[in-house]
C-alpha cells in the first residue's frame, strides 16, 4: 500500500492504516503502550534528544497508531490526539493567536467553542469577531492586517449551513491568515479539508471515529507548514490522551466506514420522509435538495452522516418539550456519532449574525444504527405530542 494511502479503496485504508502488524510479532492490533518514562541506552543519546519517543506526553507507538491512520485520511503532515473534540479546538487556537490577533468565527460554531473564544482568548487579549456562514469570499472584507486565523466549521452546528471553504481559503491566504476547519460532521470521508487548501483539520473523534458513545478523543491534522507549531503547542500544554482511549478510537475507526454509510443512509431517509410529515415546517440537512446550501454541499462533499435537525410547524417550546418528551427510542442526550439515536432542543440565542427565521421550535436529531421504521414511529409519536399541545 502507498504510504500515504492513495490509490485504494477508503474501507481498505480504515482496515489497514496506522500500525504495521510485523513491528509487533505480527499482531494485527498495536500494543497499547502506558507510558510516562522512556529509557535511553546512554547520557549522549539523552542530550542528543534524537531518540524516537523521549516522553509520554510527546508520542507513543499507540498515539503514532492513531495519527498515522488520521493522517492517511486527511492527507496530513502530522496529527495530534488529544483528550476530547473540545481540546482539538481550543488547542489549535492557543497555539496559533497572541495577544493582540484578530480571530474570525463562523456564526453557527459548535457553541462550546464560542465560549472559549468569548472568554479565555479573548481574556488573552485576542480580538474574536463572528461572521455569516454564507460569507464565502466576501470574508476579505472583515480581514484586518492582524487576522491571524479564519475559523470554519460545515455544515455548521444545528442549523448545518454549507460554508464555500475554498473561497475563504483564498481570501485568508492572500491575506497570510491561516484556515482552520472543524470537519466532525462529514469526518474525511466525505470531506478532506486539506485537499480544499484548509491548513489545520479538527476532529471530535469522540463521535463517529469512536461510535459508541464511551470516549471522548480530538485529533489536529495540519499541513506541512504547520506541523511543527501545532505539535509545539500540544507538546508545551502538555494534554496529550490516554493509551486507552486511543486505543479504542483506532479500534473505531476500523469499522467507521460501514458504520458511517449506515448512518448516511438512515438518516438521509428519515429526512425526506419527514419532509412530507404536517407538523414538520422544514428540514435542515444538507444534502436534500430543499435545503438552501444543497448545490455547495454537492459541489465539495461526497457523503452526509447522520445529524441533522427539524423545525415544527409554529408553537414554541412547550410543543419542542412534548416531542421530546414522547420519544422511546431517540434518548434526549448530548453528543453523537454513536450506535444510538438522540434528540435535543436546538437553542441559537448565543448567534449574533446567522439567527435565521424559523417557523417553529428546532430539533436536532442524530440517527443511530437502529431500524429505520422503528425510528420513524418514534418520531412519529414526538410529532403527534407537538401537535397535541395546540
Ligand atoms: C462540531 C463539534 N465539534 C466539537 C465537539 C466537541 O467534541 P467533544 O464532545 O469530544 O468535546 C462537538 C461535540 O458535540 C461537536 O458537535
């Protein structure tokens, strides 16, 4: 196989990436290696600093299983793996702005991320403005000659509008502004940020990389140019994962591929079948040719997973909490990405630019791998509560 996986099929890259099982006497899995200490053979070596692994914190065969398998994915320079999907955000961004940067957001950001730029970076002396994730390459109006980074994620959270990521690329690069992408939602099977010139990759592989809903684990994948600030930055903050969770999102990502296009299919099917229920106003995901970002989404994505949200048809949250609170199967809970169907109230209060116009409360629901006719009558009796309040 090609070093960097070109060339074969995306399930037999999942299947063989990462660790070389002839390093290990031939055992298909990497050992998981629990480490703080590592020995050097004598004092020169020590000074020399040259040896492969030095410390924990900076890298074990069971992290490089991991980063070498992401990076094949992403088509990355380096990846680092860090404790949950909120540290491969805020990791990146301590590492790459100073006091005195201007940080730009897209307005539908996974909230979590909004609050760490609220308040610790800008505590930090960081200038953090939000912008419309329909701004494409208008955004080189709102770049000033202290823009140090450009933050995207798509589909953005909850509502999942479809941002033109190679036309920021451009304008943050001709500005020398670097690109960052949370790409959780599509994971690099259905988008490779790199290949659309983003420099730095992020990843909560606590949801489908994972899928099971028991670890939390991020991964950071740059491009050459970056590697070595990122790895900096991890290696100076010291917050590195533990070889177990690690070892369990390499075990994840084995079988991400089929787990994934169970997802994409359920919940692509769900979401045109709820298209044509009455007390359903619209459905938000992007790859229904309702949805108003459709064309981009096609344009740059070859898959949708499996999150996406509703709109009732009018009432407010008294008619969002009896969905809710008619569900058997979904579990109202956070996160997603695993085997199991969730629901939750979709606030956008904290937005300042992308409110939007709704008809009614929203919804997000993640498809699990349950049957799809079983998941349909459930939602059927949250629609049929909804409607029961008015
Ligand atoms: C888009 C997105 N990014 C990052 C995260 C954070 O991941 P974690 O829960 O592992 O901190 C989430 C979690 O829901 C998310 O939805």
């Amino acid at each position: 196989m090609a070093k960097d996986g070109s060339g074969i099929g995306i399930n037999t890259r999942l299947a063989h990436s990462g660790n070389n099982p002839r390093d290990y006497f031939g055992f298909v899995n990497p050992p998981v290696v629990h480490a703080s200490t590592v020995l050097y053979p004598d004092a020169a070596t020590m000074a020399g600093r040259k040896q492969k692994y030095t410390y924990g914190t900076r890298g074990t065969p069971t992290m490089d299983a991991l980063t070498l398998a992401i990076d094949a994915l992403e088509g990355s320079a380096g990846t680092i793996a860090v404790p949950s999907g909120l540290a491969a955000v805020t990791i990146p961004l301590l590492a790459f702005l100073a006091a005195g940067d201007h940080l730009l957001i897209v307005d539908s950001v996974y909230h979590p991320t909004r609050h760490f730029a609220d308040t610790m970076l800008k505590r930090l002396g960081v200038e953090v403005e939000y912008y419309d994730p329909h701004i494409g390459a208008g955004i080189a109006a709102l770049i000033k000659p202290n823009t140090k980074v450009v933050f995207t994620e798509s589909p953005g959270s909850n509502t999942y509008e479809v941002q033109d990521i190679p036309a920021i690329v451009k304008a943050a690069h001709a500005a020398n502004a670097i690109v960052m992408m949370d790409n959780t939602w599509a994971t690099p099977l259905y988008f490779k940020p790199l290949d659309h010139g983003v420099d730095i990759s992020i990843h909560a592989a606590t949801k489908y990389p994972a899928g099971h809903s028991d670890v939390l684990l991020g991964t950071v994948s740059t491009n050459a140019a970056c590697w070595e600030r990122l790895f900096d930055g991890f290696c100076t903050l010291g917050c590195c994962s533990g070889p177990d969770d690690i070892y369990q999102v390499l075990r994840g990502l084995r079988t991400m591929g089929v787990r994934l296009e169970h997802h994409r299919k359920s919940a692509l099917e769900i979401a045109r079948w709820l298209e044509g229920q009455p007390g359903v106003a619209q459905v938000l995901h992007p790859a229904l040719e309702s949805h108003p970002d459709h064309a981009l989404w096609k344009r740059d994505f070859s898959g949708s997973s499996g999150i996406f949200s509703i709109v009732l048809k009018g009432g407010g949250q008294k008619e969002q909490h009896a969905f809710l609170d008619a569900l058997k199967i979904f579990g109202l809970g956070y996160s997603w990405g695993g085997y199991e169907s969730l629901a939750v109230p979709v606030f956008l209060g904290d937005r300042t630019v992308a409110k939007g116009s709704y008809a009614g409360p929203l919804i997000r629901l993640q498809i699990g791998l349950e049957d799809v006719e079983d998941l349909k009558a459930d939602i059927s009796h949250g629609l049929a509560a909804a409607a029961a309040i008015s």
